[in-house]
C-alpha cells in the first residue's frame, strides 16, 4: 500500500498532504457502510429494555418515517442512539457529531440535546429534575426535541410495534451521506421543517 514519506507531520510535504487528501476523502465515501454496520451491531449490545439498540433505532426511524418526517428526520431518529456503546455517558453528542456535516441544524441540535430531554420521562425517580430541559426553553429547536422525545424516541422501546426493515433506511442513508459535506444548503442554519407531514405519511402509508 502506498503510503506518505514522512514519520512525523512536521516533516509532510505537499505531495504527502495532496495524497492524503485524496486518501481521506476516499474513505469518507464509505462512512455509510461502517455506520451501517455500527447499527447492526447495536443489535448484540447489552439492553434491560423489552426491545434490542437496533430495534428501538429501527422502530424510532420508522414512526419518524410514518409520520411523514422528512429524509433529515428519519436519519436522525435512526442514528440518534449509535454513540450507546461507544459513549454511553454522552451518546446524544456522539450521534450528532457524526450528523453534524450531513444533516440540517435543526436535526443535529435535537439529536444532541435528547439525552436531557428524555430525563422527562425518568429524572424525578431518582430524585433528579425531569424538567431541566426548560433550561433550553426559548431556543428556536426547543419545541421539535420535545416532539421527537415525544413521538420516536420515549415511545420505540414496544415488542409488539411491526417496524420496517432496518435494510429500508438503506437507501436514504446513502442519500444523506453522500452530500457535500458542511454544504450550507445541507447545513440549513436556522431552518424549521415540520416532524410531522401528513400528506407524506399518507403517501407513505399507501406504498407500505
């Protein structure tokens, strides 16, 4: 395998940085098919939940799909927990981070808030504050983690839920993360998209 001449980046020329430029950029091309495979192995991860990593990723994505939620929605729902195993004290930041480049900032922002606000849900039994979302109150994406808690996340944990195949999100996988990335159309600061189309759900619905 060809490889750059130096031993330390200090002593990098440019042909070793234009070679790995392109070397880099190659195997970003790729960054579908490993996180792919990371959900796949969200399916051998250790949960108490009734539901496996993947399944509840798998059914979060899927309600997202079913409410008509655009592309940049349903990859959020669907990867929003790939930092578990690898992060578990701050997987929320970990799963936007890997979106931040690819995805609107409205989706990232809420990815990497639902950590907090999921404590709704369970914070007061352990004597912790369920409310401390409201420290975010007021921010333009405050009212859609709250949605997406509501709607995909806090509610995906059910056995009996028939979700789509994990292998159906594949194509709008490779769609999302073969953008340019930090484009601003892709990056769309400060723009608001609905979770929830109706019209889109219903199309959706009648194709299922």
């Amino acid at each position: 395998m060809e490889t750059v001449k130096f031993k330390r980046m200090a002593e990098g020329d440019k042909e070793d940085y234009v070679f790995l430029e392109e070397h880099e950029r190659a195997a970003a091309a790729s960054v579908c098919d490993r996180l792919y495979a990371g959900l796949m192995s969200l399916d051998s991860a250790e949960s108490g939940y009734r539901v496996s990593r993947l399944e509840h990723s798998v059914q979060s994505a899927t309600r997202a799909f079913r409410d008509g939620a655009d592309e940049d929605w349903v990859i959020a729902a669907l990867l929003h927990d790939i930092g578990d195993v690898y992060a578990p004290y701050n997987h929320d930041e970990f799963a936007a981070a890997v979106l931040r480049p690819y995805v609107r900032e409205q989706c990232t922002w809420v990815v990497a808030h639902h950590g907090l606000f999921q404590r709704y849900y369970y914070a007061h039994h352990f004597g912790g504050d369920r409310n401390a979302r409201k420290r975010h109150e007021g921010h333009p994406f405050y009212d859609d983690a709250v949605a997406f808690c509501e709607r995909w996340d806090q509610a995906s944990f059910d056995p009996d839920y028939e979700s789509l195949p994990l292998e159906s999100f594949r194509p709008m996988m490779e769609s999302v993360f073969a953008r340019e990335p930090y484009h601003p159309r892709v990056i769309a600061t400060g723009v608001r998209r609905p979770l929830v189309d109706p019209q889109n759900a219903a199309r959706r619905r009648s194709g299922e």
